[in-house]
C-alpha cells in the first residue's frame, strides 16, 4: 500500500475508498475487542484484583467485623464512625499471605468514587488505584503521580491531602477523598489483622 | 487485496490477545457485588457559596486614620445537573452587604452558565456569564484560597478581577496535566477606560451590554507536577464599537477601534506546606489619542482618558508553620507578598503629568492566615503601600474572616 501512495502515477482516487474501508474494519475490530464499559470504569473486582495479585496463586476474601473495643479506637483515628463489617481480599501463594486489598468507595462532591488499596502482608501500601470514576470533574486523581505518593504509607502516617499527601491544583476534593479512603483502609486493615488482639472470623 | 491482508492481521491480532488473558492468573472468589451507595438527597442540586467580613484601618500619609468593618461578599452558588453530561453553575453575588439607593452595595450575577460534556473531558461547551479566565483570583476567589484580606490589587486592577462576560466557549481537559478553555464573548466598552483605574471601568458585566464588538479570551493551565499550576492567559478584542457614537473635532462621525489586548502569567505551587504564587498581567489599548479627543455631534467633549498601557506583577510566598504537627488539620500561615501595578504604564498622545507617576504603585504586603478547617481562613494583613510620583506613602492594617463551602 506504500508502494501505491508514494507513486505518482497511482489513481489516487481508488485509494480513498479502500483506505476508509480498511480503517473502519479495522475500528470495528477493535470496537469488537474491547469490552462496552461505561464512561469512567476503570477496573472491575475481578481485574483489580487479579492485577493486585498478579504473581499469587489465588485470591480470596473474609467479611469481618470489628468489635467495641476496635470500633471506638477505628472512629478515634478515622476523626468518624465506620460500617463495623468490612470485606477484606487476600492473596495466597505456597500457602503464605502475599497481601491484602480492600476495594472502597468514598464520596466525591456529589457522587462516589470507587477505589481499591494493595497492602503489604506488614501493613504498607503498594498500590492505590481509582476502579470507577463518576464525575465531571477532578478525574486527575488516577494520574500516577498523585497516586504513587501513598505507597509506603503505613496506618500511623497521617494520609491526609494538603498535610503529606499533595493536592492537585483544580481537584482539591477528589484529593481529599481519596486520601479520606486510603486511610481508612489502612486503619481498617491494621485494626484487624495486624494489630495484637484479634477476633475471630465472621461464620 | 490489501483489506483482506488488514482484517486477517487483525485477527490475527485478537486471537493473541485472547490468549494473554486466559493465561494462568489467580482464580479470584468475589463475594456477592455489594449493593450501590444511596445517591446523596438532592445529588442533582448543588448549593454553595463564600463570603468575607473585611475590618480595615488605612493610616494615610497625612490626615486622620480611618476605620471601615465591611461584609465585602456574601455569594451564593447554585448548580443543577440535567444529566451526566449537561449542567447549568451560577453564582449571586451580594458586595458590601446593603445595595439600593443610596447604599454602597450590589447585587450581581457572577456566573451562569450551561455545561455541555461534548467528547467526555476532553471538549466541553459552555454558554452563559463567565468569568474571563484570565490570571489566578478572577476564576478562584473563594477567600481560604488567597493570602490578605482583600484580593490581590494586581488582579484587581490589572486584569480586572472580577471580570465577568456573556459568550460561548470550549473548555477541556487533555490528559492529566493539560486544560484549556477558549471564549468568544462581548467586549469592553472603551467609553469607561482610564488612567485611574485601567480597563476596569470598561466592563460591562453583561447589564444590557452592549455587543457591537466581541473579543477572544482563552487559557491554557499546564500542571507538570502534582500541587505546580503553570497558567498563560490572553485577551483580544474590540472596545470602540461599544462606546456609542463619537466624532472627531471638525463633527464628522468616528469610528472608533478601540483594540484592546492583554496576556496574564503565572505559577502557583501548593504542597508540603508551602503555598507560593507568581503572576504578571499586561493589557494594551490602542487608538487612546483618538479615544481622548472624541467629541459628541454637538461639538462637546466626550472623550476619556485611557492608558496605552498597563501592568502589573506579584511574587507571594507562605509556609505552614503547623505543617510537622500530625495531630491536628489547623493550619497558620505567615505569607508575605509583593506587589507592583501601574493603570498608567505608558500614555500615548500627550505628556505624562505627576498624576500618572502616582499610578505606578509597589505594596509589600505582610501577614497571617489561620485556617482552622480547609474551608475557613482567620486573616491578619498589614500592607506597606507607596506610590512612583511625589505622592505619600500610606499603610493599612486588616483583620478579615472568609468561609467557602
């Protein structure tokens, strides 16, 4: 075909029928190819979690719950009460914890924001990633830059936009928001599995 | 033929791909798709909005001090979504809390304008009041957001903030890091530029105004790093259309073109507990000679006197004194700020006068914000002021509280 554009004396109409031909193939294949998804997903569950725990054998999940004594020290260090039952994801391999995850959401200005958060088996974070945006504005969350600032954050660091965690010009309270989530996966997760006393898993 | 070659690389292509993700990942157990948050009541409704009680002691050259407590703004935001992609966003203005005759305030509209999401993020169109988009304070002016009391006078006179048209425009984002926005909108009336206060008595602030010249307003706001906004302005367009009829001395009609232009600068850097901003504006007018000895039909004179130029910059430094304290979201800033603004950089068909020197003023500007929530600001200011000709310095104190929401 680059033999026929560069030569002069090719009927250069012929050429336009083919070439539009040959694009809308080519659109419609990839159109064909990749899954509908509606503006703004990013990840489902499954994906997320199976690119969270990329090199684990397996993942699974426990619903826990937290008691009155772990309660009342989450809503001390959140600054707020939170749902005590939480869903906590976990990656197996060679019978060993690789990580846990928590997948999340947390109000935007008017709509939320659905995020999910890797942690090291010891309670630091890995990877933060926006799964669904729904907004008109402050997408420029997902941008990497921002969102690299919470790895190696533990439950103690403070994770709050505008203090260590900085803002994006334009988009102070998507910032917020999601450093609002981390956070309390951090807190959530370290309340209980890390912390010294336990409970025991829901039935 | 070359189409058949295409479709079986493609598929070619498909089958490859569908390999790569049946490939051995981790068997993933969901538990059941928890139910979706409730909508927040009213999530199609936003209400909004800011307000600043100013407290100002001036301490002129000579002459009695003077005090003034002044509610400056009291402004209202209300925005509807008529879909995911369609929005209307206004904001009411009351300043100076009492308007009516014989009272110093006003009620305005600021903005109100419809939102069209064209290609997602990428190509919005707008349509309504805008604020020109030009600098920093004009578009973000909510009072935790500046350092001192009152806004920057650069941007108020310079710029001029707040700065409001009727028009259409494309706005998007490009990326993460790159937005624009690009305005068709009606034009400034040259009839109320002057020395005194530059193009700002030339808006019209879209009150029947008139339309007879337009102008093109756009930005570009580039943010290389997280917390760095690096934003570049300009503005053209046609003030002599709408000044209303005028004529040269021996009365026969002008027509008056009167061009005006300007282009703003700046960067701003929040993070870490630093807040700093740099930010230049200039603005050009042309034809002022003819501008200044316009006459009305009847021979009698109509002119004004406006600059050929005007400019103005500032450099503005603040830190979080509370940044290592962990415990605690109140923040206290000390800034300092410095200022420079002249309405009458350069007058053009006629002598300078030691009126226009006093034009040209520096202010060093030295404070504190407290800021107990992100939404609230406490602000003290002191502000050093002195002016290019023969005319006295002058020093104000501040004391000023402003919310948004």
């Amino acid at each position: 075909m680059m033999r026929a554009v560069l030569r002069t004396n090719v009927n250069r109409v012929d050429l336009v029928p083919s070439l539009l031909v040959a694009l809308l193939v080519a659109l419609a294949l990839t159109l064909a190819a990749t899954p509908a998804r509606a503006a703004g997903v990013y990840f489902t569950r499954a994906e997320l979690l199976k690119s969270f725990f990329h090199d684990s054998d397996r993942v699974s999940y426990r619903t826990l719950e937290l008691d009155a004594a772990q309660r009342r020290r989450v809503a001390e260090r959140l600054g707020y009460a939170i749902n005590p039952k939480r869903t906590i994801y976990y990656g197996e391999k060679d019978g060993r914890v690789t990580g846990y995850a928590v997948l999340d959401d947390e109000l935007g200005q008017h709509k939320p924001i659905s995020f999910g958060v890797l942690l090291s088996a010891d309670g630091h974070v890995e990877r933060v990633e926006v799964m669904v945006y729904r907004e008109p504005k402050g997408e420029e969350i997902r941008r990497a830059q921002f969102r690299d600032q919470f790895v190696g954050k533990d439950a103690a660091a403070p994770v709050r936009a505008g203090h260590d965690i900085v803002a994006i010009s334009g988009a102070t309270i998507s910032s917020r928001s999601l450093a609002i989530g981390v956070k309390r996966a951090l807190v959530v997760v370290d309340e209980l599995l890390l912390s010294d006393d336990r409970i025991s898993d829901a039935p | 033929m070359r189409i058949s070659s295409l479709i079986a690389a493609s598929a070619s292509w498909l089958a490859t791909s569908a390999a790569v993700t049946a490939l051995a990942q981790p068997a993933v157990e969901l538990p059941p798709e928890p139910p979706p948050p409730p909508p927040p009541t009213f999530v199609n409704l936003t209400v909004g909005g800011y307000g600043e009680l100013h407290y100002s002691h001036v301490v002129p050259a000579e002459g009695d001090s003077r005090s003034s407590i002044d509610l400056h703004r009291f402004v209202m935001f209300l925005g509807y979504n008529f879909s995911d992609s369609i929005r209307f966003q206004s904001e009411v203005e009351v300043e100076h809390a009492f308007s009516g005759d014989g009272n110093p305030g006003q009620v305005a509209v600021e903005q109100a304008f419809v939102e069209w999401d064209l290609v997602g993020q990428a190509l919005t169109l707008r349509a309504g009041v805008m604020l020109v988009p030009m600098g920093i304070i004009n578009e973000i002016h909510e009072p935790p957001t500046f350092h001192g009391v009152e806004r920057p006078n650069v941007e108020r006179n310079i710029i001029p903030s707040t700065w409001r048209e009727g028009g259409i425009g494309l706005v998007g984002r490009l990326g993460d890091s790159f937005r624009y926005k690009a305005y068709l909108v009606g034009g400034l009336d040259a009839s109320g530029f002057s020395t005194g206060s530059g193009i700002r008595g030339g808006r019209q602030s879209v009150a029947e105004a008139r339309a007879d010249g337009l102008a093109f307003t756009g930005a570009i706001s580039y943010q290389p790093l997280v917390g760095l906004d690096l934003g570049l302005s300009g503005y053209i367009g046609d003030a002599g259309a709408n000044a209303g009829a005028r004529f040269d001395s021996a009365g026969e009609p002008l027509e008056l073109s009167v061009l005006t232009g300007g282009v703003a600068a700046h960067a701003q850097y929040k993070g870490h507990g630093l807040e700093t901003k740099a930010l230049f504006a200039s603005f050009f007018i042309a034809d002022t000679e003819a501008l200044r000895s316009a006459k009305n039909a009847d021979g009698s004179d109509a002119g004004n006197d406006a600059p050929a130029r005007t400019v103005g910059g500032y450099v503005e430094v603040a830190y979080n004194v509370l940044q290592s304290v962990e415990a605690t979201q109140l923040q206290l800033l000390p800034f300092v700020r410095a200022e420079y603004y002249d309405t009458a950089a350069t007058i053009k068909g006629r002598d300078e006068t030691p009126a226009d020197r006093d034009r040209g003023v520096t202010e060093l500007i030295v404070g504190l914000t407290l800021r107990p929530v992100p939404q609230l600001a406490f602000k003290a200011d002191a502000i050093f002021r002195s002016f290019g000709g023969d005319r006295d310095g002058e020093t104000v104190v501040d004391l000023g509280v402003g919310y948004n929401f």
